[in-house]
C-alpha cells in the first residue's frame, strides 16, 4: 500500500505571544506498508515546509518492521 495524508496549519494566534508561528505551514509526507506472513513492514519519508521567521523546511522519516506472536501480541 502507498499513501500520503498532507496536513495544512492555518496560524490561528498571536505569533508575539507565542501561539503558533504566524504563517501556515504544511507537511506533505509519503508512507508505504507491505505485508508478508506474520511479518509487516511501513514507514516513509516526507517533508515539513515551514517559511515563518526563525523556522526552516525539514525532511522527517521512520520506519518500523513488526511481526505478530499470536492473536494478542505484536512485536515492532
């Protein structure tokens, strides 16, 4: 499986008194998963776009691999 799930900040407070950064920013991330057996794997990378003043764009990512013991419990 292949998705992504973008997320929009739309600034909502007051930047000088510290509530949000005063612009909208966003993240537009892509995720995959691929299941096999017992065993599952996903993860992806994606990037933040942040262009307020004192913030910078940034790429962020994880991964996880797990794998199912029984019908109660998951290892990752």
């Amino acid at each position: 499986m292949i998705g992504t799930f973008t997320m929009f900040e739309i600034p909502s407070g007051s930047a000088a008194k510290g509530l949000g950064v005063g612009k909208g920013w966003a993240k537009l991330p892509v995720w995959v998963q691929k299941s096999f057996g017992p065993w599952t794997t996903y993860g992806g990378v994606g990037e933040t776009i942040n262009t307020a003043p004192g913030n910078r764009n940034f790429t962020f990512g994880g991964w996880l691999l797990q794998r199912d013991i029984g019908k109660k419990l998951t290892l990752g």
